[in-house]
C-alpha cells in the first residue's frame, strides 16, 4: 500500500496513535479503535484477532472488578477507611504520609479513580475544618494512586495483559497474583517517605486557585442511610474475590469467572443498582485496551517489532550488557507513560521488547516487568493518569507543580527499580 512495506505502515500508524494519545485531539478510545482497525485494513491482522480482545477474559475481570469496587465505595466502606485516617494524622507531613499509604492500598483494589475522588473529598474536609493547605495534600494522592495498582496482577488493566503474554511464550514461567507487590510496596513506601520530607517543601505552599475554587462538586457523600450489611457483603465480596484469584488453581475456577461471580453477588443483593453498576464499567478503559492488543500482532505479524529491535540494537553500538537494556527501557518508556496512558504504553512497548529480549538472550521474564513498572512511574505530569488531572483544580496546580516534586521522585523509583529487577529477576535466559 502507497508503496511502502506491511511493517513500515504499522510502525507509521503507531507513530501517529503515540502523537494523537500525547494530545488527545480525538478521545483516547477512538484513537486506540482506529488503530485496530487501520491494522486490520493494511492487512497486518485478520478481523478476528483485531476484535477478539473486547470478549477477552481480561476485559471480563477489568469490567466486573469495578463493579466489585464500586460496590465498595457506593456502601460506604471506602468512606469508612479514609475517615479513619483523618483522625489519626497530627500534622501535613504525617497527613501526606498516610494519604500515599491509603490511597497506595485502596487503588490496590478499587479504581485509581474512584479512590482519587473519595480521598480529594476528604482532603478538602480536613483542610477547611483544620486549615491544612490542600496545595500540600491532593499531590500525595496521586501518588499513592500511581504506585497502589502494582499490589495485585488486576489492579490495572496491564497486569492480566502481561502475564497472558508470558503464558503464551510457553518457557515455563508465569505471573503470579502478587507478582508486582513487593517492588510495588517498596515503591510506594518511599514514595510516601519522600512525600513527607522532600516533596512537602516542593509543593507550593498555597493553592494558585485560592479563593476561586468550589468544593461542591467533591463533597463526601452521606453514607449513614446504606445499612450496615450492604457494607459487610461488598467489602466481603472484594475480600473473597481476591482469595478467589490468590487460590485460583487451587479452586479450579478461572480469574474471570471469579471476578464475574463477585460482581453477579454485589448486584444480586443491592450493595450496587444495576444502573450504577452499569456505569461504574470504564467502557473507555476497555476500549483502548481491547483495541490496542492486537498491537502485538500486527508488529510481529509485519516484522515492525523486528525492524525496530534491530535499529534500536544497531544504534546502541552492539551494547548487550542487561542491566543497560533496562535502563534504555526505563530511560524511553517512562517520559512517555506520563504523557499518554499506561496500558497503552506498555501494549505498544512489549512487543518491541521482547524482540530485543530475544535477540539479547535476555529473560522476557525481566524484560516484561520492567516495560510493567517503567509505565507505571506516572506522576510527573497532571495529563498522566485520570487521577492526577483530578488533583489539579482542588490542589490549586499548575503543569510545573507536578514536575517539581514528580522528577526526582520519578528517578528515585526509577533506580529502585533497577536494583529490585537486577537483584529478585534473572537477566539472561
């Protein structure tokens, strides 16, 4: 077509998807559908594989978890846990430091989004009642948010895509429920670390939108006429779910059936309408992660991923050393990830990593978890996640507020990173 290669229309296609997911000139799921389809009418992929993602597993576990999670927040029991919280914290930096922690262990289980608003609720609260800055304390919420997901292989919507990827190179290896936790947990404690120490003295001391700001639209809903067993059964459900998927081969039922079970019993008994239910589905999130699976296979079905591994390695110079292999990972997938989605960035990169991977002799394994965390290190910019732009009106920021304390956070996790991988993942297959 237009005389140029299958795998040099791919690579073109994906150039175009990264620039309109940069700027988001058309929604993000209309660019992630028209990458699909663009891939399927060059040839790269058959109709099938462009669509059979949306009917995926995956997709059942990332639609039915949210309804599970949004159970949790519609009775009540998120609110419990972030009212807790509010009591027990002295001052900002003691505040800024829980705040990562709970919004770090709430985005582990619920939606990044849905924990992001409860807590900037509670925040703006606190902050008039006890005259706290919100400047200083709707930032750490992100964070947290940024570095909770990794807790459990569906707390995002690119964990189940990682390990299905691993299952399907048949070596022997897999993921496990857990398999992010640790470095996830670690991230996520410094992260709170840093909050209360170096990044309090680099948010700004006073909102920028100070006195023009309305809090009506992020008040904390009245939960006290939802009876207490609605609450018990939607925070039991989350409970049993996760066991469920810990023990999944153990119980023989599949992650998705068990997910799916969860959500049937919350909306069987009401902790959740059926219409709630419907609408706590992230249809978009879906959307651009069906639709950009398939990725994967126009660029090695084309040679795409193959041509650009090659020109990758022919401009580092023959280096083959791992450790610089992932640090080039870090070094290209992170300024990117906090520009356009996560799950998009790492369905784009995987492919092209693994080629690379193979080529080197290095353990896909180690390769996969680090596309995993270098884009997932998002907090640099407001246009991140959904949840960072979320902070931006109630902390009062501007675009430099989040690059002020979000760099150096970024390369300190990012050295973490290194290390952990270096150390816990064998580098060469």
């Amino acid at each position: 077509m237009f005389g140029l290669s299958t795998a040099v229309l791919v690579i073109l296609i994906i150039l175009i998807a990264l620039v309109l997911f940069m700027t988001e000139i058309v929604p993000l799921p209309v660019t992630a559908m028209s990458v699909a389809v663009s891939f399927y009418l060059i040839g790269a992929i058959d109709a099938n594989t462009a669509l059979k993602s949306f009917a995926s597993g995956t997709t059942m576990i990332i639609a039915s978890m949210a309804v599970i999670g949004q159970s949790v927040f519609e009775t009540g029991g998120a609110a419990k846990i972030g009212t807790l919280l509010t009591k027990v914290s002295k001052d900002e930096r003691h505040f800024m430091f829980a705040i990562v922690l709970l919004s770090g262990l709430m985005s582990g289980f619920l939606s990044n989004t849905g924990a992001a608003a409860l807590l900037l609720a509670l925040i703006l609260g606190m902050c008039a009642s006890t005259g706290m800055q919100r400047s200083k304390l709707c930032y750490p919420v992100i964070v947290g948010c940024c570095f909770g997901g990794g807790i459990t292989i569906v707390g995002t919507t690119s964990g189940p895509f990682l390990k299905e990827t691993l299952d399907k190179l048949n070596i022997g290896e897999t993921m496990n429920f857990f398999e992010f936790a640790p470095l996830s947990l670690i991230l996520l404690v410094v992260a709170a670390l840093y909050m209360a120490t170096i990044g309090y003295k680099l948010l700004p001391d006073k909102p920028r939108n100070e006195g023009e700001f309305s809090s009506e639209s992020l008040q904390v809903k009245d939960y006290s006429q939802v009876p207490a067993w609605k609450r018990v059964i939607s925070l039991g459900v989350m409970l049993g779910a996760l066991l469920g998927m810990i023990f999944s081969k153990e119980i023989g039922i599949p992650l998705h059936f068990i997910a799916i079970i969860g959500a049937m019993i919350v909306v069987a008994f009401r902790c959740i309408s059926m219409s709630t239910a419907a609408k706590s589905v992230p249809i978009s999130g879906i959307i651009i992660y069906a639709a950009m699976v398939p990725v994967a296979a126009a660029m090695k079905n084309s040679g795409a991923a193959k041509l650009i591994a090659d020109a990758t390695m022919n401009a580092m110079g023959g280096m083959t050393s791992p450790m610089l292999i992932l640090l080039l990972i870090f070094a290209i997938i992170t300024p990117i990830t906090n520009f356009m989605s996560n799950a998009a960035t790492i369905i784009l990169f995987t492919p092209i990593a693994l080629v690379i991977a193979n080529t080197l002799g290095i353990a896909p394994k180690a390769i996969l978890i680090a596309v995993r965390f270098a884009a997932s290190i998002a907090v640099a910019t407001p246009v991140a996640m959904p949840a960072n732009s979320m902070a931006v009106e109630p902390g009062g920021y501007n675009f430099m507020d989040y690059v002020k304390p979000g760099l150096p956070l970024t390369i300190l996790c990012i050295a973490i990173s290194l290390v952990y991988i270096a150390v816990f993942y064998p580098l060469k297959f």
